[in-house]
C-alpha cells in the first residue's frame, strides 16, 4: 500500500513539475528572450569553432565562415539589457545593473577577442585562430562569473 502512495506522489511531482515550465517572457518586446536568443546564436557560431579544434579538425574555410557569423551576430544582445529588463527569464544577475561600467567593459574585451578571432581566421594560422578562439572563451567566462547567474 505504502508503494503504490509513493508511486502516487512521485507521478504527481512530475506533472507538477513540467506544468511548471521555463517562465515566458511577456513584456512588450520580449527584451529578455530576444538577449537570450541572440546569446544562444552567438553560440551557434562559437561552438562549432572550439570542437573543430578539441577534435583536431581545423578545416580554415569553415572556421573562417563560423567566426564571421560570430562577428555579425555579437552586437546583438547588448542592447537587450535594459534597466526595466531584470525580470524572470532572465539569467543576468543584479550585477548587470550594480556595475554597469565592467558590464560595458567586459562587452568591450569580448568585441576586441572576436576581432581578433575573425582577423586570425581569416590569416588562416592555425596557432593564432586557437590563442585567439581562447581568448573569446575566456573573455565569455569572465563576464559570465559575474553577470550570469548559474
């Protein structure tokens, strides 16, 4: 008996959990799902780009293609960070908003990395594309310890 009430609630926590759901943003203009689906295509071009070097499959011309699309969609997101934008869904911390001055400068670092990245892709050095596509990881990570909640 005790088995089957167990089953019971489990069946019931999960009905409740996926009513749940991700919360959709409502507000006019969708600031915060418009910076988050920007964010996911900056990744779209990024990704690909550090598993062709993880595998050891450096093909120049695509990686060239992917950190061009990286440079044309990098823009995007920026804009979407309103003061009136720190609502559910959004991942952004309160720090976006506290420190707004290392927010633009951590912006900025990520801005020159892509340059360079795009400018190493296009040299088509091998040893260059994979310092610079570090150095964009790594400009990602340090604005996303402070301004990305986990």
């Amino acid at each position: 008996m005790k088995n089957r009430i167990y089953q019971a609630l489990a069946l019931v926590s999960l009905i409740f959990v996926a009513a749940c759901g991700e919360v959709e943003d409502t507000r006019p203009g969708q600031p915060v799902k418009t910076r988050q689906e920007a964010f996911k295509e900056i990744i779209r071009s990024f990704e690909p780009m550090g598993v062709m070097l993880r595998e050891k499959r450096y093909e120049e011309d695509r990686f060239l293609n992917l950190a061009t699309r990286l440079v044309e969609r990098r823009d995007a997101p920026w804009a979407h960070f309103g003061p009136d934008t720190n609502y559910p869904p959004t991942k952004a911390t309160e720090r976006v908003w506290q420190e707004p001055e290392r927010f633009i400068a951590e912006k900025e670092k990520f801005l020159a990395a892509t340059d360079a990245l795009l400018a190493a892709a296009r040299s088509k050095d091998k040893t260059a594309v994979e310092k610079t596509y570090q150095a964009v990881y790594d400009s990602c990570q340090s604005c996303h310890k402070p301004f990305k909640a986990r």
